[in-house]
C-alpha cells in the first residue's frame, strides 16, 4: 500500500499529541518484569516494538514472535536468560541483517545455552535452561561499536547476579546516552551501580518499581522541530508531557533548531515550541555519535534548506532498520548534491553540499521498511506532493504520526 501526500501548508497554533518515549518504556518494562511488580506504569508507548515486547513478556507460549525490533529481541534474550525461561524466539527476517553476535557471545560467557534454529547467531534461537544456578563470572568487555543495546540488556539483568559485576568497554559507545539512560532508570528504581570512565559496576540488588508515567519521545518531535524550522511563517505548538528530563539524549534537536529561529520554552508536563524569525546560514555541523535517530530529519531538513550539512561519527547509521546512510546519501544525490566521505579506523564522517539541489514537484521515495526514513520524508510534503511507498511502518514507532500531520495542516 503506497500513500500520496499532498503538498501541504502548517497551522500556525497546534498541539501534537507524541506518542511516549519507546526506550524508556521498553526498559521499565523489563524492570517491572524482573521486579516481579504489578505496580501500574501509564503512557507505555503503543509503538509496534513495545507492544511486542509486552506480549513476549507475557506470554506463557514457549514459542513468540518479537516482530521485528532490535531492541525487543535483544531486551528478551538476555531476559529471557536470567529468568531461566525455555523460549524459541521468533522474529521478522529483516533483523537478522542487524549485529546480534556480541550480545549472544555475551551471555554464553555468563553461562547461556542457545540452539540456533537456522545460522550460527541468528534468529530464530532457542534459549534453554541454564546449567548453573548462578553466574560464575564477574566482568565482561562490551562490544558496543555498533550498538550500545548490547550492554543495556546486559546492564538490566545484572542486578539479579548474586556478586558484582563489572561490565568495560573499549573507545566511544554508540548512542552512549541510551547506556547512561538505563543506569539512571535502573538506579531510579533501586539497583546499586557505581559508574566510571569506560566501567560500569552493578551490585546485587532487587528492583523497586514505583507507578510511573512516561514521559513523550524525543525523537518523534524531532520531525516537528524540522517542520518548524523549514516554514516561513511564526508557528507555536505544543507537545504534552515532553519534557526536558535528560533521559532522552534526542533533545538535542532542540539546541539544533534553535539555530534556525525556533525556540522551546519548557513547561512542567508540556514543551511549547515557537518560531517568530527564521534564520539563515550556510553550515551545519553535527556529530551523531550519540544522537544517530535524528540523522535521517536533519539530512533532509538541510537538503530541503539547500545548505552543506557536516557530519561527524555516522558509521552506526549502516546498522538500523535500514542502512539509513546509504539511503539519504543516495536519495539527495538524486537531487543534486555532492558527499565528501572520510573514512578513518570505525569511524565515518561525510560532508553534504546540499547547495544545488533541485527537488521536484512530486516526489517518489522507497522507505525500506524504516519508520525514521518515512517520517523524514514526510517533510518534503512542504515543497512537494510525495508519495510513499510502505506508510504503515510508521508504527514501529509513532503509530499516530500520520493523523498528526494531517491535523497540523491547513484544510
């Protein structure tokens, strides 16, 4: 099913309903599950990936299907493991393009058994009993260049290890901030961890799960915060229980933004973003080391402003949903901009010249099955009528994202 998107123009006034934050809630829920807690959490995020993630977990099947998040399957392998569950995990073919290795290497070190239906550390797997009781080993080096998810399910399940736990890691995590997030949930909620450069330290401890209420996902309003910075016009809207927490390292589209002449003005439990003067310049420069998500909005944010975008630390943009650095790069050469790559150990910087572009009227674009390239594309419906071939995967993350769009346009 393909969706066309007319060209379109943006309210003035609104108030955008964002779904809740998918990280945050998808590690509660494997705290409530590991706390054995019925205490209420209210605005899980209904994207596709958690609600997965809640069925798996409650499921009493030996047999589940976890869809096709990276972060759902790699959350219920390693808890999975330290529940001692017998469990055969399905999943959807695409994820098996995705790294998953290090974190199955992993908790074999802990003392994991996997039989791997099909290749050596893909999907589907079988995860069986463990031997031993408890686990023998206290530290383990991360592999977290490609994903930094590998140690954040490793970190969830180590306050149930009966000795402390050393978890270190060599050179700069990918998206640190999402380690530093499930330290803060997980120390929020009664777990004992000393944290140092490259080292973090869990002890034993039970989880202690309060009720809590998620708060709204950054990196959604990242697509609005680029619709902002791309209109002419003063705009004022308004984003319920976004909120200025730290927890969420995709804030930093606000500081971004801000360059363009949008400004956020923080309220207890909303976000009011407003633009009265648009500002122009030639350059931007962006290092994506911990902030990858909001890659694919502002790559074409600054092709839409004809602008060079400079970016650093881009190489873990090959390994989501899709190679998203491939995609972009591709989609705006298209068009007529120049790349600059630099290729230097494991990292990737490139530089786009976004300023010969010239985007057409109506526009194509291919999604491959990543909700983030949709969403980013959606943005050339300012300039474009676009048509979209795969809109429903918008789901994966922000279900109503398409219902919201449509409300903040002019009729």
């Amino acid at each position: 099913m393909t969706m066309l998107l007319k060209k379109i123009t943006l309210k003035k006034d609104a108030e955008i309903e964002l779904p809740a934050s998918k990280s945050i809630s998808n590690r509660l829920l494997i705290i409530q599950a590991l706390s054995n807690s019925n205490v209420e959490l209210t605005n899980v995020s209904k994207a596709k990936d958690t609600v997965e993630l809640l069925k798996c977990l409650s499921s009493q099947e030996r047999i589940i299907h976890a869809g096709e998040g990276g972060t759902t399957v790699r959350f219920l392998v390693a808890y999975f493991f330290i529940a001692n569950h017998e469990k055969i995990i399905h999943c959807d073919e695409t994820l098996n393009s995705r790294p998953h290795e290090s974190l199955f290497k992993h908790l074999e070190q802990l003392g994991a058994i996997f039989e791997f239906q099909g290749s050596q550390y893909k999907f589907p797997v079988k995860v069986c009993r463990r031997k031993l009781p408890e686990i023998e080993c206290t530290h383990l080096q991360i592999d977290v260049k490609k994903s930094s998810q590998f140690l954040s399910a490793l970190l969830l399940i180590a306050p149930l290890f009966t000795k402390p736990f050393e978890f270190t890691w060599e050179g700069n995590s990918v998206s640190y901030p999402y380690i530093t997030m499930t330290c803060k949930l997980m120390s929020q909620y009664g777990a004992k961890l000393e944290i140092f450069k490259n080292k973090i330290v869990v002890k034993p401890s039970p989880y202690s799960l309060e009720a809590t209420f998620v708060e709204s996902d950054w990196s959604s309003a990242a697509f609005f915060y680029c619709l902002a910075s791309l209109v002419e016009h003063e705009v004022h809207w308004k984003f319920p229980y976004l909120v200025m927490s730290d927890l969420q390292a995709d804030q930093k589209i606000s500081k971004i933004a801000s360059l363009f002449g949008v400004e956020t003005l923080v309220h207890i439990d909303f976000i009011q973003l407003t633009k009265k003067n648009t500002k122009s310049f030639e350059r931007l420069c962006v290092d994506f080391l911990d902030c990858p998500d909001l890659f694919p909005a502002i790559a074409v944010c600054c092709a839409m402003k004809k602008m060079i975008l400079e970016c650093k630390n881009v190489q873990h943009l090959r390994h989501k949903e899709s190679d998203r650095l491939f995609e972009l790069t591709e989609f705006v050469k298209k068009y007529g901009a120049t790349i600059k790559w630099h290729e230097l150990d494991d990292t990737i910087e490139i530089c786009i010249d976004n300023r010969s572009i010239k985007l057409l009227d109506s526009i194509e674009v291919e999604v491959k099955n990543d909700h983030r390239l949709a969403m980013a594309y959606s943005l050339l419906s300012l300039v474009a009528k676009v048509k979209i071939d795969q809109p429903t995967v918008v789901e994966k993350s922000f279900p109503d994202y398409w219902r919201q769009l449509d409300l903040l346009s002019r009729k």
